[in-house]
C-alpha cells in the first residue's frame, strides 16, 4: 500500500483531515520506506536472509514507545 492510498487515522478512528499533517505524514512515509528499503537491501547484500532483516525492522517497530502515553503506565 502506498503513502497517498493509506488511511491515516486520529486517536478517535476518523480519518486526518489537515492536508498540511498529511503531506507530513506522506513524507516520512516515503522517508522510511526508502531507509528500510536501503537497509533491507544491505543487510541481503552482506549475507543476510530477507526474512531476519524483516524480523529486526518488525522488532524495532514493536519497540516504539507512543509518546503521548508515556508515563500513564
């Protein structure tokens, strides 16, 4: 799914309407996507199985912290 198809979403579930928050969010997207996509692309390179360069992206992504809820815990 690409950046422009995806559904960005508030806390609430309504979609975001503030086209400025979603060009932002469009850009990091594209960002991201392409770090991963160079980092993906290393880790194959140096001998690496595609399938445990995707279990450390999944991991780093299972250890981000939602900074509005840090502290509540």
């Amino acid at each position: 799914m690409s950046s422009e198809d995806f559904p960005w979403l508030d806390r609430d579930g309504q979609p975001v309407a503030c086209v400025e928050k979603v060009r932002v969010l469009r850009e990091n997207d594209a960002e991201l996507r392409q770090t991963l996509q160079d980092a993906f692309e290393d880790g194959i390179l140096m001998g690496v199985s595609p399938d445990a360069m995707r279990q450390s992206f999944i991991a780093i992504l299972a250890d981000l912290v939602d900074p509005k809820s840090q502290g509540n815990a």
